[in-house]
C-alpha cells in the first residue's frame, strides 16, 4: 500500500533508518579530471516526523568513518588517516537537524550540524520524498534522496598534492549523497 505524498500527517511518527537499503555516499573530483565516488558502510539514524507541522520533525546520524569504502584499500586507508578524517582521533561523523522546511509537495529542505574531523559546520539538504509503503514483513518505510556540497576545507581537510599539469590531486567540493530507507517504530 501507498500513501499519497500529500498525505504527510499519516506518517507522522519515528523511524529508524535502514542502512541495509539506504546508501550514505560521496563524490570528489580526482586530478582534476574524473570523479571518486565512496560510501560509509556503517551508520545508524533517526527520524521524528511531524506530518502537520514538518517545522517539528528532526534528523539525527551517526556515521562510523572507518566504514569509509571507495573500492581502493590503499585510498581508503588513506582517508582514514591524519591527512583526512583523521578517525584515530575523531571516529564518528555525525548530522543533527536544526530546522526542517517543507518547499513544495514533495521537496524537504533539512538543515543541521554535521560534525567532521570535530568541526562542526551547518549545512541544508534538499530531499526528495520519494514515497512510502508497507513492505512484506509489515513495516512501514519511507524513502528520501538528497544531496549537498560542502567544502572540505571547511571541515579542516587541507591535504593535497600538485600536479604538474598544474591543479591538484583532489578537489575541496565534496558532493554528498543520502538515499534513505527509514522504517517506522512501533
């Protein structure tokens, strides 16, 4: 079954994300000339809907970055270190929403801290809802993708190289990408 997208104070509630069908994912530019894209493949969150007042409703997720995978065990270890997320001091990255604004019948626009390397910056992600339904095993899901760019500078990751060609190894624009599958608790 599936609830018409204009029907939001039906799905009003809490729900926990799934990360077995929800993808927490990044690109950046590479020498100046193609894309790495990665995810986070352990990560939990939350949602408190209010489907009359999304005013109300609130975000929360807690990555752990030694999940990060961009299918290269030398980048990612790499990324791991000082030079990056520098997890050995800082584990987790994490989001905590602080205002939540419908734009129009199905775009969310979810404003919050998101915490990396310890800084902590705001930034706005524009969601789309893209529907609920029950599944087969009964739970009522929610679905949502987003993305965002963030300057990594910002957060305190400066590392680069240059390249004799001229640029750099790796670009400060990173596009963040969310593809949220939540469920709703009982």
């Amino acid at each position: 079954m599936t609830i018409a997208t204009t029907d939001y104070a039906a799905l009003t509630g809490s729900y926990t994300i799934d990360p077995t069908h929800s993808r927490l994912g990044f690109v950046a530019r590479h020498a100046m000339v193609t894309k790495v894209r990665g995810a986070f493949n352990d990560f939990t969150g939350s949602l408190v809907i209010d489907g009359a007042d999304p005013a109300k409703s609130t975000a929360t997720v807690t990555i752990k970055g030694e999940s990060i995978d961009t299918r290269n065990a030398d980048r990612d270890a790499h990324l791991r270190s000082n030079d990056f997320l520098d997890l050995a001091s800082y584990p987790e990255i994490t989001f905590a929403s602080t205002a939540m604004r419908q734009v129009d019948d199905s775009t969310f626009e979810v404003s919050g801290d998101l915490t990396i390397r310890g800084v902590t910056r705001n930034v706005t992600v524009p969601f789309e809802f893209e529907g609920a339904a029950q599944d087969p095993f009964g739970n009522q899901r929610l679905g949502f993708e987003g993305s965002t760019s963030i300057s990594r500078k910002d957060f305190g990751i400066t590392w680069n190289a240059a390249l004799e060609t001229g640029g750099v190894l790796v670009g400060d624009k990173i596009v963040l990408e969310f593809e949220l599958s939540a469920i709703k608790n009982a």
